[in-house]
C-alpha cells in the first residue's frame, strides 16, 4: 500500500472521530506541551543559575576582589543567559524567572496552569542548583550562602532597595516583551519586506521586521543583562525572585528580601501593562488603542480575583 495512501486513510479515521475522542487527543496533546514547558523551565533555570551560583561560591573560596567578581558574574549572566535562551526558547518561551511569568500572566499570555507550574519550577531549580553547590565546593557552610545571599550595600535605605529593582526589572521586562513575547503575535501583520530604508537627505535610517527583531532577542536580552548586572545601584541588582529567595533559605539571610521581591513582581508587572497596552505592540489605531484602554481594568480584575481566590482557598 502506498504512502500516500496511508496518509488518506489517517485522515479519513481521524475526520469520522466521535467528538469525545477528538477531544481526549486534543486535550493530550495540550498535556504534552505543558510538560515540556514545565520542564524546560525547571532544566532552563537550573542550566541558567548554575554557573552564576558556581560563580560567587568559587569567589567566595578564592577570595576575588569584589570589582573582579561584579564583572565576572555580569558577563556569565549575559552569555549564558543568551545561550540559554536559544536552548528552551521553543519549549516555555525562556522564561526562567518569577517576575517575568508573572508579567505574562498579568496581561493575559499565559494560562493560571502554567504561571503556577512554571513558577514552582523555577524556585525549585534554584533550589537545586544550591544543593549542587553545597555537594561540589569543599566547606560549603552558612556563610558561604550568606555570602551568595544579596543583601543591600551600606548606606541603602528600603526606598533605594526597592526603587532599585524596580527600575531594572522594568528595563528587562521591557525589552524582553518588545523583543520577544509582543514581537512574535506581530509576526502575521509583518510586511514581507525584511529590511526598508528611508532616506532624508545625508541620513539613512533602517527598520527592521518583527520576525528579524525576534530572532535578534536572546542578544539583545543578553546585552541588557550585562549592563543591569553593573548597574548595582541602591541594591546590588537581584533582578530575579530567584536570585533573591534560594540563598536566603540556604543562608537563613532575610534581610530586606520582601523589599527585593515587591521590587521585581512590580517592575515587571508595569513594563508588561506598558508594552502590551502601549502603540510598539503595532495598535497604531487611535480607536482601537482606546478600545483596548478599556480592556484594561477588566484584565486586571480578573488577574486579581483568580489571586484572590486562591489566597481564601488556602
């Protein structure tokens, strides 16, 4: 029998399916996806603190000079982070850090299943990746961890703390929801046009596609990282809900950790509701931007009550 026979034949079985069944296949497949999602977060964050962690345990043993070891951890933050990113990418979206599910749930990107699975994987790999630590670097003792646990440098107030990571949360969840997340729903109304130059007398500009934009984010994300990682700032840059919560469980260290957090959801959460609703998302429309606008509160109400419906539950 013949090949093509065979893929008619597929397709007769699958058109004359009872609709429970469709269903059920259906449903598995969206299972499926969920799992290598949940797992590619887990690997994805696991890969991507590990050298970071293994960084700052060997700085600690090794004794670098602090100047040393903030350009050290800036640069294997931004190229792993880039590698990484190009790794899971097809997987979960790359996200590997609380603030940033957090901002995707917020606008609507990504389902309560998956904000919930992917953050409980995330701290987990964190947590993991700590354990690995403890077992690989001799004398690996609670002042290792409360080294490796941020804590605000002298002088900081909560003011400075907070404003802090705010900022740089918004910086990297800014560019990485143009860049990326919004960029690739552009991709359908992209012009086939790759690459337009528009000349006004000596000076030619040059715009690209949403689809070469995309393909670009893992650098520009990378690049991004590294000057926020030396930034420092009021409080030394914890950037990731990661960063801040694993060493401080490892170290017992919870000074201002709450200040880091609040910090991070919020940074993120306002440079998702800026570039969504914002005209980069290509909603050029005045009446359709308006329209949107007044999508808004209803978003964020139903955000707040799925929230505050677990919060009763528990």
């Amino acid at each position: 029998m013949s090949q093509p026979l065979l893929q008619d034949e597929k397709e007769f079985d699958r058109s004359h399916m009872s609709s429970a069944a469709y269903d059920e296949d259906e449903q598995t497949i969206r299972n499926k996806s969920f799992i290598r999602a949940t797992y590619g977060e887990l690997m994805g964050t696991f890969l991507f603190f590990l050298p970071i962690f293994g960084g700052l345990a060997n700085s600690y043993q090794s004794g670098w000079d602090p100047l040393l070891t903030g350009i050290t951890l800036s640069l294997i933050t931004a190229l792993n982070g880039v590698a990484i990113i190009f790794c899971f990418s097809s997987l979960s979206g790359s996200q590997f850090n609380p603030a940033i599910s957090f901002a995707l749930w917020l606008i609507g990107k990504q389902s309560n299943r998956r904000f919930i699975a992917f953050t409980i994987a995330q701290y987990f790999a964190g947590i993991l990746v700590l354990a690995c630590i403890s077992g690989a670097f001799h004398n690996a003792d609670r002042d290792m961890f409360k080294y490796m646990a941020l804590t605000p440098p002298n002088a900081s107030t909560k003011g400075n703390v907070f404003f802090t990571e705010f900022l740089m949360s918004f910086v990297l969840t800014f560019v990485a929801f143009a860049m990326a997340f919004e960029e690739q729903q552009s991709n359908q109304r992209a012009s086939a046009v790759s690459l337009k130059a528009m000349q006004d007398d000596t000076l030619i500009m040059y715009s690209s596609t949403p689809q070469s934009k995309s393909g670009f984010a893992p650098f520009a994300i990378g690049f991004v990282l590294f000057g926020i990682c030396m930034f420092g700032g009021g409080s030394g840059v914890g950037l990731n809900p990661v960063r801040m919560l694993c060493p401080a469980i490892f170290a017992n260290e919870w000074q201002d950790v709450y200040i880091y957090l609040l910090g991070e959801y919020i940074g993120a959460g306002v440079a998702a509701l800026v570039v969504h609703y914002g005209p980069q998302t290509g909603k050029r429309d005045m009446h359709d931007l308006q329209e949107t606008l007044r999508e808004v509160p209803k978003d964020l109400r139903q955000r707040i009550k799925f929230l505050g419906d677990k919060v009763t539950r528990r």
